[in-house]
C-alpha cells in the first residue's frame, strides 16, 4: 500500500503529499531502472536489491494432468542489512 507510505514520507520530513510522492515514486523508479538493466542496488543500513537466475525445471499441472517446460527466468530478491534484519526478525 503507497498511500500510507507517502503519508508518513510527508510527516516525517515535514513536506506535502504531493511531494512525498514525488520523492517515493523517484526512489522506486531509479530501483526499478537499475534492477531492468541487470544491476543490482545496496541502500545503506537497509538492504539489497539484485537479480537471481531461476534455471529451467520441469513442472506438472495437475489440473490438466500434464508435464509442461518451464524456462529459465529472472527474479528480483531483497536482502535486508544487518541492522533491518535485527529489528524485524527477532
């Protein structure tokens, strides 16, 4: 949910909505465009965002009764930093 993102961006820095989402739609977006164009991203103190190859398997739908090829693929994957990992997982 972006709303409630761009709410506390905006209270938090003392600046309107608008330009909270401004700022929140530019932070994405330059992640977006790195991660599009294969590289990966480090924020300090919160995390990494990079690509991982999926390989190619065999898969069954079991719906159809059948075995299909599923191919090879690309995901996006988030590693949080230490600091991010200690406050959420405890």
């Amino acid at each position: 949910m972006v709303i409630p993102i761009i709410k506390h961006v905006a209270t938090q820095a003392g600046i309107t909505q608008p330009q909270a989402k401004a700022a929140v739609a530019a932070t994405f977006g330059f992640i977006q465009d790195q991660l599009a164009a294969g590289n990966g991203i480090t924020l300090r103190n919160i995390g990494r965002f990079y690509l991982s190859d999926i390989r190619a398997r065999n898969g069954y739908n079991v719906f159809a009764n059948k075995h299909s090829h599923i191919g090879a693929s690309k995901a996006v994957r988030f590693s949080p930093a230490g600091e991010w990992r200690k406050a959420i997982v405890k």
